[in-house]
C-alpha cells in the first residue's frame, strides 16, 4: 500500500507550494526525531563491514517535522540576520553515514564563516536517492521561503526520475528496477520499470539539461550565487557544459571521483555505511564549492561580509 502524507497532516498541493517547504520525500518514514540509522547506513551493514573510526553511537540523524536532516523551518516572522545557506541535493549532500558535523553542509557553512567573518545558518535539504527533478522542485518552495543568501547543489544527473502519485507520495525512480520490489513494493518497482524504459544516454542528457536550465534561470533571476557538483564523474557531463552560461558552476571531479580518491584511507575517505565519502573527500568538495562562490560572485560575496561591518557599526 503505497505511503500517504496524510499520516503526518500534509496535503499533496503542498509539494509544489511557494508558501511553505513542502516534506522530503521519505518523511512518512522518518517522524521528527533522532535515529541511529538511516536507509542503507544500517545496523546489519555496520556489524557486516565495521567503520575503523565511526561506530554505532557515532552518527545521527536528526530529522524535522518535514522530514529533513535540519531545524524547523522559519515562519514568516524570521528575523534570523544571519548568512543563509540552502544545500539541495542527493546522499552525498544528505551527508549519509556521516555525523552531523562532518556533512557537505556543516563543512561549507563551517568554510564560509571563517571567510566571511560572520555566522551562517545552513538548510540540510537532501535526500538520498533523489536527481535533478528533486532539485528543481524543491528550488520553486527554496528560494521564496528560506529566502538563502548563497546555494550550494549536487545531484545524480542520469537514470532518476521523479514520480508523485494521487495520494501525494514522491517517488524517486530509478533506472534499474530490483526484482524483489515487485513483491515489496510493487508501485516503486512499476515506476522504476517506467525508468529503465525511458532511461537512455540520450533522454538522460535532455532531462537533465533541461532542469539544469531551470536552475540558472530560478537562481539567477534570484541573484543567488550558487554552484553544484555531480554525485557521478564530472567528465560525463562535459559534453553539456556549453550548454551551460557558466561552467565554472560545475565543480570537478564530481563526488564518485573523489569517493575512489579516498577509498584507500576508509577511516577518513569513506562514511559509516562504506559507500558514500567520508569526512575527508567531503572537506574537500566543500573547499572546492565556497571557494568557487567567492571566484564566480566577488562582489556578492564582498557584499555578505560588508552586510555584517555595516550592522556592527550602526
């Protein structure tokens, strides 16, 4: 039986709201709260193939009403004058297997403070699984609602589409359906059938650039300053960077690249869950995300770090 947002007091409309955040896509799952273990960073996995540095109590997740891995969204009323930094993206952003401050947001949010000299408040808004149909949808509520100062993006580029159903359900579709989920969870096996149908290196470029083009247009009429990274190898989305008004935002080698980096050093270069990067490739794609904001946006980023000179001499 397929998940209903009903259960935690949310209508389907809200997914597309300009208003209001609508929910992550696992929120039904994950009421708010505090869990040791989150999807494939499990317990049995743990025990299987043990972390040399991350054990049972050393990862949390800590979810909010929507089901992120974030504080309870502002109202109207916020008055917050601190920077404002919105991460969207897939697990790698999530930061899955990764304690809270070791996750791709923590690190660039930690980064941008030491540069700007001022305080930044960061919105965790990834959610494994997900591509660029995620991102797109979520930068229609983003923008408006948290209103962000800077955006940081990564994403799976190929072989995932997104599906929402009559009941409000989001699901992320793949390009390679499991055959147990025909019995498991047979509307999550049917879409992702729907996706090794339509999945192709043709259909998986015009998806993504397509999206792609709505994320300059969304950010740039925002005058956002913002950069993304690929969860993939940067070099499979070469081909597309003229296509791009400008490829520096896309920042190399993506994440893959940097997960095989670091794979000789797992305490450091892998997460918990022995699949996704670690603390050290995450340090490092922060580094290359802030420091690209400040060599695309000088003067926004200029801007920023006079906002909080002026409030301090007034």
């Amino acid at each position: 039986m397929p998940y209903s947002f009903a259960r935690i007091g949310i209508e389907p409309s809200r997914l597309f709201s300009r208003d209001q955040m609508p929910p992550a896509p696992h929120a039904e799952r994950y009421a708010a709260g505090t869990y040791t273990w989150h999807f494939f960073d499990s317990a049995r996995a743990n025990r299987a193939r043990p972390h040399p540095r991350l054990g049972a109590t050393d990862v949390e997740y800590r979810f909010n009403r929507l089901g992120y891995r974030a504080p309870e969204f502002p109202d109207a009323a916020d008055t917050d004058d601190r920077v404002s930094l919105v991460c969207i993206g897939s697990s790698g952003l999530f930061g899955a297997g990764l304690p809270e401050s070791e996750t791709l947001p923590a690190q660039a949010a930690s980064l941008l403070e030491t540069r700007l000299g001022r305080s930044v408040r960061y919105w965790n808004l990834g959610s494994g699984g997900t591509g660029a149909d995620y991102v797109t949808r979520m930068l229609f509520s983003a923008i408006p609602v948290l209103a962000p100062d800077l955006l940081l993006i990564t994403t799976f580029p190929f072989n995932r589409r997104e599906f929402i159903n009559e009941q409000g359900h989001i699901f992320s579709g793949y390009g390679s359906p499991n055959w147990h989920q025909r019995f498991t969870n047979p509307e999550q096996w049917r879409l992702d059938t729907v996706c090794s149908n339509i999945s192709n290196a043709y259909t998986d470029s015009v998806n993504f650039m397509t999206n792609f083009k709505v994320w300059e247009h969304l950010c740039d009429s925002a005058k956002l300053p913002w950069v993304f990274t690929t969860e993939a190898y940067s070099q499979q989305l070469d081909e597309l960077l003229p296509l791009m008004t400008d490829p520096r935002r896309s920042i190399a080698p993506g994440i893959h690249a940097l997960i095989d980096h670091y794979r000789g050093t797992p305490a450091t270069g892998l997460a918990r869950d022995m699949l996704h990067a670690g603390s050290e490739p995450t340090a490092r794609l922060a580094a290359d995300m802030v420091n690209a904001l400040f060599q695309i946006y000088p003067q926004s980023m200029a801007a920023l770090r006079q906002t909080d000179q002026h409030n301090q001499s007034t």
